[in-house]
C-alpha cells in the first residue's frame, strides 16, 4: 500500500522505510523519549529494522496509515517522527508525536500535528482522535490543549501499565 507523503510549510511527513533504521536509533534513545514514551530497548539498526516492520510498515500495510518520519524540507533531515495509531484498547485512532531535542519549542511539532489530525478527520473519516500521554508530561498536554484537544480521563495503559492521561477532540471542536 502506498501512503501519500503529507507536507506543510516546513515539513514533509512521509511513511518509514528501513533505510529510516539508524533515526530511530537516534530518536528512541534521546532522554526525552525514554522519560515520556519509555525505553523501547532499541539500540541496534537490526532492533530499530524490526520496530519498523512490525510497527509503522505493518501498520501501513493493515491500516493504511501510522506513525511516519518527520523531515525537514531544507536542508532535507528527519527530525521526528508523528502519526495515528490504531490501539486495541482505545476506541479511536491516537496521535502519537516525538522530536529530536534540537528541534522541539520551534513549532515543527504543532505543524505537523495538525496536518495529522486534518488527514484524520478528512481522509479518515474520522470523527474523534484521540492522544494519550504521562501527566508529567507538560510540554504534550500544552500542545494537545493548543490543538483543541480536551482531557478525558485517566487511564491504564495496557502496554505499559502506567497512568496516561486520555485527551480527545472532535472534528467539530479541532482547531485546524
């Protein structure tokens, strides 16, 4: 299945490939990763090659979307990934979003969000998305505020077994 890049201003959000394997190496092992989302054990190009393909390009290939590269449009460099995720134990697709550290507070992640969330709502047929984040997790819960997002609920993930604070927003309700 092809999934067709998404561009803004300053992005390009195009689907992972294994080539990709050495960024997520990169990406999952920054301090802010491992503090908010957890640590994944990814540590070698052939882990980050496997996270690939049993993550973001299956879920392309079963969903027809995921999470996709973030990348700068120039000079060309990933800078983050960001995408919808479908979970077993969420009745809506989520938003998932991380950021190299030298490229967050500039902006690239609300950007890139909401177009994420549009592509949601109007190629998705979606009515609701939903986020879900670690209520210490400050800088996350500004953005979902600023993007229209409303919590919840808190919630226990079934992945992590940690407390996750559930936000939502509503096609009605997106500031877009």
């Amino acid at each position: 299945m092809s999934i067709p890049p998404i561009e803004t201003e300053r992005l390009f959000l195009k689907p992972f490939t294994l080539q990709h394997s050495s960024f997520i190496v990169e990406l999952m092992n920054t301090e802010g990763w491992i503090k908010y989302i957890g640590d994944r054990n990814i540590k070698t190009i052939r882990q980050a090659a496997d996270y690939l393909e049993n993550g973001p390009i299956k879920s392309y290939v079963d969903n027809g979307f995921g999470l996709s590269l973030v990348e700068l449009k120039a000079p060309a460099k990933p800078i983050g990934m960001c995408g919808l995720i479908k979970r077993d134990y969420l009745e809506h697709l989520d938003i998932g979003f991380a950021f190299l550290p030298a490229y967050t507070g500039q902006g690239y992640a609300y950007e890139v969000a909401r177009k994420t969330i549009e592509h949601g709502f109007n190629q998705l047929d979606q009515q609701q998305i939903l986020a879900i984040t670690l209520p210490s997790n400050a800088a996350s819960i500004k953005l979902l505020e600023k993007l229209g997002f409303r919590y919840g609920k808190t919630i226990v993930s079934k992945d992590s077994m940690e407390e996750l604070f559930l936000f939502a927003v509503d096609k009605e309700n997106f500031i877009g």
